[in-house]
C-alpha cells in the first residue's frame, strides 16, 4: 500500500514539473503580399491616368521590349486589359497591327521611412546601458510607379498624340503607441477595404468544389455566354 502511495505521488511529481510543447511550420513568400499590392496598385493608378480611347477599333501590338521593372507581366498585362476594354484589337506581331504601343518605365519599386518618438539608448558608465524606449512609432512603406506610353503608326512609323509618363504612388502606413498597433492608413488599407465588399446589382458566384469541363459543343448551344458581373442567360 505504501509503495502505491508513493507510486502516485511520483507520478504526480513528475506531471507538475513536465513540460510540453507544440509548433506548427510556416513559410513566407520571398516577397510580402503587401511589397507586391503596393507595386500593383501604384500601376493601376497610373494607368488610370491614360485615356485608351483612340485605340477604339484598332490593331494594336504592344511592344514592350523598352520595358524592364519589377512585375513586368503584371504591366503589360494591366496595359493589354485597358487596351481590350478600349475596343481595340491586339495583334501577336508588329507586321499585323494598324498601330504599335510602346511601354517604357521610369520606376516601378518600393521606399520605406521609418520615424518614432522616444529615447535613444544611453551607456552609462560601467556596464550600465538603458534601452531605447518609443512612446510613438510611424513605419511607412510607399510604391511607386512610373510608365511612359507612346502610340505610332506600324506603316509610317509617325507618332500618333504626343504620349506620355503616368506617375502614381500608393502607400501603406501603420502607427504604434507606447507597443500597442499597428493602427493601419494609407492607400493600401482603402483599397483592400473596398475590396471586401461589392455592388449590389453584382452577382457572386462561388467556384464549384469540383473540376468540370465542358465541350465546344456546349458553347455552340450557348453563344450567348460570357465572363460579366452580370448573371448570364442561356438562349
């Protein structure tokens, strides 16, 4: 009975002082979702200043061998989106296009400031050293973009307009008091904000758990079909 006793209480001693743990492994992109949204949306805003109107009905080929920045894709794609939208015709081949657009970058990258309120470490003499303190910190991360665009004609090679540089810049600013935030601003946080939420005459269609194809076929039985915000009808 006494070895019992003192079986248990071992036991119990050794559940008091164990310790456990657990971790769960996570990763990160090598660039961050916000380096990136910065970037994308600072050349959203400055395509946003070009009116692609007049290339309404024309073959356009974009000619982006002058362009060289980060995102490169997500430019030229941006640029062939607005042109379509434009009414215009993209063509694979300069030789096949009415009208070349040139693309060409002054400055697609991030900057970041960073400024607080407090003290600065101070070393005392002998091997005291009292550690910076921050009552107030503003971290602010802003992205740039800088896109020159020129239009000539493929025949003549005559500049049609004058062309010229968009400029914007999109930015991401987070406040701490006394280690307490971030408290978000900026450009960034208004733009996923609004992101959240959708025009009440837009239909929200959620993608299907399963693949499924269809045949061409099924797109002859329904010319009609298109990608739009709108619901669709079959005829």
């Amino acid at each position: 009975m006494l070895h019992d006793k003192l079986r248990v209480t071992i036991i119990l001693l050794g559940l008091l002082v164990a310790t456990g743990c657990a971790s769960t492994s996570t990763s990160n992109t090598a660039r961050t979702a916000k380096e990136q949204m910065l970037l994308s949306n600072a050349v959203d805003q400055s395509l946003n200043k070009v009116d692609f109107s007049p290339l309404y009905g024309q073959k356009v080929y974009v000619e982006e061998k002058y362009l060289e920045c980060v995102d490169k894709p997500y430019v030229v794609g941006s640029v062939r989106h607005r042109a379509l939208r434009a009414g215009a015709f993209l063509t694979d081949k300069a030789d096949e296009a009415e009208v070349v657009m040139e693309l060409r970058s002054g400055g697609v990258g991030t900057d970041t400031t960073e400024s607080y309120l407090g003290t600065t470490e101070i070393a005392l003499p002998g091997l005291l050293t009292i550690p910076e303190i921050r009552f107030a910190e503003r971290k602010t991360q802003f992205g740039y973009a800088k896109l020159g665009l020129v239009i000539y004609d493929a025949q003549s090679r005559r500049i049609l307009g004058e062309g010229g540089v968009a400029l914007a810049r999109s930015d991401d600013s987070n406040l701490y008091l006394a280690g307490i935030g971030p408290f978000q601003r900026g450009s960034l946080k208004r733009d996923v904000g609004s992101a959240r939420t959708h025009s009440e005459g837009m239909s929200r269609r959620e993608l299907p758990s399963a693949v499924a194809f269809g045949t061409r076929t099924d797109f002859e039985l329904y010319p009609s079909t298109q990608f739009a915000s709108q619901p669709t009808t079959k005829q």
